[in-house]
C-alpha cells in the first residue's frame, strides 16, 4: 500500500455523493443510489444510451472505466476543497455487477439504504 488508509469523515462523505453525482451527470449516467461509508462506497447507475454507434468506443463506455472517471473527478473535487490531502481517497480498481432485474434492483436499493444505519451517507433518486 503506498498511502495510510482513508477513513472518509461524515463531511466528506456528503461532499464525494454530490462530486459523483454532478459527474456522473456530465457523462450521461443516472445516478439512482449513492452510497459512501467510512471505507468504500455502492453506486447504483443506469447507463443511459448514447447517441452514436462506434464499436470501437465500447471501451470507454464500460462500466469500469466509467467507475473510474467518477472517482478520480470527485477525489480531486475533494483535495481542492481542502478537506483532503492530494493523493486520492479510493483505491484502485471496483466491481461492477449488472442489475437482472426489478426484484434485483429492489434488493440492492434496500442494501445500500440500510448503510445509513451503519454511518453511511446515502443519496436517493428513488422514491
């Protein structure tokens, strides 16, 4: 490990679900839950359809590297509101696990909400 572990406090969790949220805007996603503990955090996306059809963009639109886009841009947001040193919060890499279906979907949204329970900073779209 090059760096200590990051235990994110209250404050910087709320800042990172709203830094995720205004990216993932910018990049045509929709957030639909945020999750973000102390040591890691869940997003519930919907990729929306994009508007041209070059396969040799699927790379960029994987979900992975999507993940990443997110987490670089909200831990630099963070650094330069100075409520973090330079050097980032997250680790490297994620999983990301498509939704089967509605009853899937539902399951993962009662997961991440009862994070709140726990101290976690959960943002909504759903009702």
């Amino acid at each position: 490990m090059k760096r200590q572990r990051v235990t994110l406090t209250v404050e910087q969790r709320r800042f990172l679900c709203l830094s995720i949220a205004e990216k993932a805007r910018a990049l045509n996603f929709e957030i639909l839950e945020t999750c973000i503990g102390g040591r890691h955090f869940h997003l519930l996306i919907r990729f929306l359809p994009i508007q041209y059809d070059m396969p040799t963009l699927d790379h960029y639109r994987s979900a992975k590297v999507q993940m990443g886009k997110l987490k670089g841009y909200s831990a630099r947001m963070l650094s330069k509101s100075g409520l973090a040193p330079e050097g980032g919060v997250w680790s490297k890499r994620c999983k990301c696990k498509p939704i089967a279906d509605e009853g899937h979907k539902l399951r993962v949204v009662g997961y991440l909400r009862d994070h709140s329970k726990k101290g976690a900073v959960v943002l909504s779209q759903l009702a």
